[in-house]
C-alpha cells in the first residue's frame, strides 16, 4: 500500500474525519490526502504511481 486517499465532502464532520485518520495512517507511517474533490483525490494517489487499472 503506498497511500490513502480520503474525500470527505460528505462526512458529517470532514475536521474529525480528517483528525482521526491522519493519526491512524501516521502512526503507520502510510502516506494520507484529504480533499473535497474526487478528481485531486485520484490526481494525488496517480502522482504516487497508482493506478486504477486492475491488470
């Protein structure tokens, strides 16, 4: 796993979304982005080098 993406425009309360998977993806030294868009979601994880090509 290089990263994780999360797009949290429709959470209830995106700050405590935010707040506690950065502790958990931190503590696991994983890579993390929040973002309101889908499209820089899948913009950031592709600038890591993932694919959404099942191949």
């Amino acid at each position: 796993m290089q990263g994780c993406a999360f797009v949290t425009n429709q959470a209830d309360i995106p700050a405590l979304v935010k707040s506690q998977f950065e502790r958990v993806y931190a503590a696991a030294n994983l890579a993390c982005y929040f973002s309101d868009s889908e499209s820089d979601a899948l913009a950031w994880l592709a600038a890591l080098g993932c694919s959404l090509d099942n191949e």
